[in-house]
C-alpha cells in the first residue's frame, strides 16, 4: 500500500487552484484542443447552473498529471477543461480590465501567467502541445495579431468568441456598477468550487496506465487516445521512443484534414494487419497485441509505416504513386468517388505487399467489385465487409501473393445478378451518374479501360435528366407525378451533354431536346436522338441496353 501512495497522490482542487498552483504543460505529441461550441456551451451552462443555486461543489472529473521541475505538472488528461477554463478567465480579464485594471491584473497573474525570472518574461500558467501553443499564448495575453493556421486553432478561437459572448450574457440583466462583483464571483467559484480531483504519478508509465483506467471505466474520450495511452504506458522506460513514432504516424495522417481519420486509420490498418476489427473494438484489440514494450514499440512503428500507405490510397497525387502506371492513380480517383469504407483495409494491404504491376490489376477489379455492389445494392452488407476484411489479412500476411479474386467469388455480384440489379437502378448521386455514363459510352465505342475516369470537368461534360426533375405540364401526358418519382433517377434517364448544349434545356418537351441530342459527340446520348417518344417504355429499352455494356464496363 505504501508503495503505491508514494507512486500516485490524490488532491480535490478548484480547477482555478489548479491553474493558480502549477505551471501546466501538455506534453507535444498530445492532441489538438478539440472541444466544440457544444462542450465549451455545455461546461458555461453548467458553471451558471451551479452558481445560481449555490452549490458547495461542482464536480468535473479528475486531472491525470505527471510532477516536473520547478513544481509544474505535465498533463496526460484533462487539458481540454484546462485550456477552456484558461479561455473564460482570459474573457472574464478582458471585460473588467477597463473598469478595474487592479482586479483584472490579479486575475491574470494569479491565473494565466506566471513571471520567469531565468527569461525575464511572462509565461502562460498553461502550455499547450507544438501545434497550439503559440497560438494559446497569443489569445491568452490578448494578443490578436496571430491568426488561426489549423482547425484547433479555429475551436481555441471559437472557445474564446463563446466565452466573451457568454460574460456579456452573465451580466447583462444587471446594473453595470454591479458587473464586476457578479464577475468576481464567478472567479470564486472556478478557483474553490469548479472541483477537480487531481492525480499527481511519479512516472510517465503509471500516469498512462492511470488515464488508460480511469477512461476505461466510462470517462468519455477518443479511443484514439486511449490507445495512444495504453502504447506510451506499456513503453515504461522506452516511452520516447513509441512517442516518437506517434507523433510521426499523427503527422501524417493530419494532412488528409479529418478530425476522425487516426480512428478510421487504426480500424483499417488493424482489420488489413490482424484481421476484421469492428470500431468498438479498437482499444481492446489493441491491448491484446501490445502487451510489454517491445510489442508496443513494434506495434507503433508498424503503424507508423502504413500511415503514409493509408494517406496514399486516399490521394492520387501522392508520391508514392510515382512509379506506378498512371492508371493507378486514376483508380484511386473512382476508388474514392465512390468511398467503400470496408474497401479500404483491402486498398491498404494491396497498396503495402504487392508490386506495381499486382496493384494495376488489384486496383482495376476493386472498381468492378465496388460498382457490382453498389448497383446490386450491398454496401451495408455485412458478410462483403468480412470478406474484403478477411482478403486483407490474407494478402497483408502474405497467404495471398497475387490474384485473390477466387476469395472474393462468395460475394462477387455475378454478370447474371449485376446485368438484372442494372436494368432497374436508380442513381440520387449525380457525380456516380456521371461517372457511369461515361464508363458506358467508352464500352459502347469499344474505347480502352472505360472503368476509368477519363473526364468528369464540369465545364465540358454535363448530365442530363431527359424527363427533367420539375416537369412542367408539357410532360404530363407521358408521365403521371408519381411516376415522374419512380423514372426521374434511372440511369436509362440520364445522358451526358456537353455543358454548352445542356445550359437552355431546363424543362422542355422531349421534342426540343432530342433535336440537342442528335447532335451530340457522344453515341448513347445521340441514341436518343432516334427515339419518337419519351415515356416509361423508353427508359426501361434504353436501361436495358446500357446494361449489356455494364458488363463490358465492369467485367470480371
């Protein structure tokens, strides 16, 4: 027992206490900040809450810190309720400077800055990691010249925009001579009653094991940091090292601009690596793998390797592509037109264990395989996701060397099921309708690789509904309105114009418009051009016909 009282501390503290106390570091590889408008507007609503009625206490969890020199604390958890508390005092500060300057200065040495006197300078009482810190430190002395570089830039500013909206609020139904002991209570409040329990652990691998149990147990967090928690906590004394990679696997991924991507990337990357992995299951997956530190520092690393593999399936341009067939990049650009999220782990593993020439032919049958599911409408099915789940795995561990089509056959829509599901499909995505009926006309003129994108400029190509979305009265002898419904998005509807054609035709009558489509470059839109009329007969002949050249589109 005394062993571990010695190893872990426990104080209940105002969070204003906790500022006022230590000087604060989050450590550089830890996260953005990333609280909303809905947390920061959560956390006011229930401090106006708390101090209306009084309350003795209002609790907010706990701070997982790790004690350094000169008695500051490096924050594992807990810098999010920090930086936003920072923020409102840093609002409360501007609003009653002017009025009395003597307060606002309290508030700001006692609370947000601290004298250095080896610098000989003010510091802020919080640091926040590399990506925010200067940005943090402007906004908390009240400098506005800095301007947000990132998005948790943007939410610091937000959090600062929401807090002085909110102060003006607190006082508003108020005499203004009363303002600053409205304010003044506030103050009182975040320094003694806004409580917090605050953890102090002697080493970087308890504070992490700390965080990874008490998230564990319900605190709301990313499993992204949980898993990073539990990576830095089994590293002990190698802990530099997983950080390390971390913070490079983080840096690559920050480029594809998605809050979400380091979940969406460990559930990809650990379905190709150790098999189907369902998003819940992320974290236990990972404490199962990673149990000491060679296993994390292994782990982490190669994790870190197929980041810059993850980013590249997502980005034709990427480097790595440089090499390659260009073809490949253009798969890329369908691949992603169409994002079959379970399709990823398998781009992954293509794109980490096969050749150039392996991952042109890999690539080409991913198109088929994702437009047969999509037209036969299983993207939600969930025995495809365990199957491209289960290939991955196979390829990423080298049970597959190359063509792994045959354990794809189970869910492969045949030519029989893709030619039926074609003939009657409805298309509400306008930028895949496109992409179709491009596909289509370069198999009906029998041109080279038509599962590719060969242009999709808005400029020069646009599509056509022919029996438009809003008919108007010239249409209603073929089509009743609830049939308008049923026939408007059927790809036998639709035909590619050239942007210039298509600019005057609106809602005309089919009669003025076939007149355009006989003079069109492009055989399946001038086809229509043949057709008497236009009615419900038309479109089913003209899906059908479409439908023989899907097979050659998107052949096996």
């Amino acid at each position: 027992m005394n062993k571990i009282e010695n190893q872990i501390h426990f104080e209940q503290l105002g969070l204003g206490d906790v500022l006022k106390r230590y000087q604060l570091c989050v450590p550089p590889n830890q996260r953005e900040y990333s609280w909303s408008d809905k947390e920061v507007t959560t956390l006011l609503q229930d401090f106006v809450k708390a101090i209306s009625d009084d309350e003795a206490g209002y609790f907010l969890g706990t701070l997982v810190t790790i004690p350094q020199k000169n008695n500051s604390l490096e924050v594992v958890d807990g810098q999010q309720r920090l930086a936003t508390t920072a923020i409102l005092l840093t609002s409360i500060y501007e609003y009653i400077k002017p009025s009395e300057p003597d307060l606002a200065d309290s508030i700001r040495t006692d609370f947000l800055v601290g004298y250095d006197r080896s610098r000989k300078q003010y510091i802020p009482k919080l640091t926040l990691n590399l990506r925010d810190n200067d940005f943090f430190r402007a906004r908390i002395t009240s400098d506005n010249t800095c301007s947000p570089t990132c998005s948790s830039h943007d939410r610091i500013q937000d959090a600062f925009n929401k807090c002085r909206e909110h102060i003006k609020k607190v006082v508003a139904s108020y005499a203004e001579k009363d303002h600053v002991d409205i304010l003044n209570r506030w103050i009182a409040f975040i320094q003694d009653k806004a409580l917090v329990v605050l953890v102090r652990v002697t080493n970087e691998a308890n504070a992490y094991k700390m965080f990874e149990t008490l998230n564990d147990r319900g605190l709301k967090t990313s499993q992204s940091d949980l898993v990073k928690n539990h990576l830095f906590g089994k590293a002990a004394e190698r802990i530099g090292e997983v950080q390390e990679k971390w913070a490079l696997l983080r840096g690559t991924l920050e480029s594809m601009d998605n809050e979400d991507i380091t979940i969406d990337f460990l559930r990809h990357g650990l379905t190709a690596s150790h098999g189907f992995v369902r998003e819940n299951q992320i974290y236990e997956t990972v404490q199962t793998i990673a149990k000491s530190a060679q296993t994390a520092i292994t782990f982490a690393g190669n994790m870190e390797n197929l980041a810059n593999i993850y980013v590249a399936i997502h980005n034709p341009e990427h480097e790595k592509w440089n090499k390659y067939n260009d073809s490949v990049r253009r798969s890329i650009e369908v691949l992603n037109l169409f994002n079959l999220r379970p399709m990823r782990p398998l781009m992954l593993a293509i794109a980490a264990k096969f050749d150039e020439k392996q991952t042109q032919e890999a690539f080409k049958f991913l198109i088929t395989l994702t437009v047969r599911i999509f037209i036969v409408g299983n993207s939600r099915n969930g025995v495809i996701e365990q199957a491209l789940a289960a290939t991955a795995n196979d390829i990423y561990s080298d049970k597959i060397k190359s063509d792994f089509k045959a354990n794809l056959k189970s869910v492969t829509p045949s030519d029989e099921q893709f030619k039926l599901a074609f003939e009657n499909a409805t298309v509400t995505k306008m930028q895949w309708a496109r992409y179709y009926l491009r596909s289509l006309e370069m198999a009906a003129k029998s041109e080279s690789e038509p599962w590719l994108i060969p242009n999709n400029d808005k400029q020069v190509i646009n599509l056509e509904h022919i029996l438009p979305k809003k008919p108007q009265n010239n249409w209603s002898s073929s089509f009743t309105d609830e049939e308008v419904g049923l026939y408007v998005n059927r790809i036998g509807n639709m035909a590619l114009l050239q942007a210039s054609k298509n600019a005057d035709l609106k809602s005309d009558n089919f009669n003025v418009k076939k007149k355009i489509f006989q003079l069109s470059p492009y055989l399946l839109t001038k086809q229509i051009g043949d057709v008497d009329k236009w009615d419900k007969n038309s479109i089913v002949d003209r899906q059908k016909l479409l439908a023989k050249y899907a097979l050659i589109a998107w052949e096996i």
